[in-house]
C-alpha cells in the first residue's frame, strides 16, 4: 500500500431512499482505492453506491462505500466522522459529487 499527499475536497452526498432524523457539522475521513500514479484533484466527479448507517449521539463511518465511473476505477471507503452529531437512520443509494477545495 503506497500513501500519497493528503488532498482536500469539498462536495455533497444525496441519499435517495430512506433518511430519517437530524444531523449537525462534521469532518469525514476517507480511504482511498485508485490506480497509482495519480494527480492532485484526480479525485474530483460524481461517485455512487449503497449506504446504511444508524446514528445516535456521535456519529460512526456507517457503510457508504462509493466508486466512480463505469470501471470503478476510485473506490473510496469511510474511515472516520468526527464533529458530527444527532439521530439518524439512512439506508438507500448514496450519490456525491467532489471538487477540489480552494487553497
């Protein structure tokens, strides 16, 4: 496993199906699964796939891998949530769309 530079992104994650309940700030920490050889912002696009995940108090990752592109090339998997908090139940199919974020 090879760690590249950290990047940083901005973007906004939908979820169609069934999301119930009140959440408040938070930070999400990401893994990330590409081909080598990549480039600050490569990361940026829409990414899809199933999410699921039951929130009380401080939130946890829950499981909402997502991959992008028809060969799924990127996979980027949860790794922590920090400084967010509520009650929720979400389970459906999560859609997010990252840009990379201003300097």
């Amino acid at each position: 496993m090879r760690h590249g530079p950290r990047q940083a992104y901005v973007g906004t994650v939908d979820t169609l199906g069934l999301d119930i309940g009140a959440m408040s700030g938070g930070r999400m920490s990401w893994v990330v699964y590409a081909p080598a050889g990549g480039r600050p912002g490569m990361l940026a696009g829409d990414y899809s796939g199933a999410a699921a995940g039951v929130t009380v108090g401080a939130a946890g990752p829950g499981t909402n891998t997502l991959a992008r592109g028809p060969d799924q090339a990127v996979v980027l998997q949860p790794l922590a949530v920090q400084g967010q908090s509520g009650a929720n139940l979400a389970l459906g199919i999560s859609h997010m769309t990252l840009q990379p974020a201003a300097r």
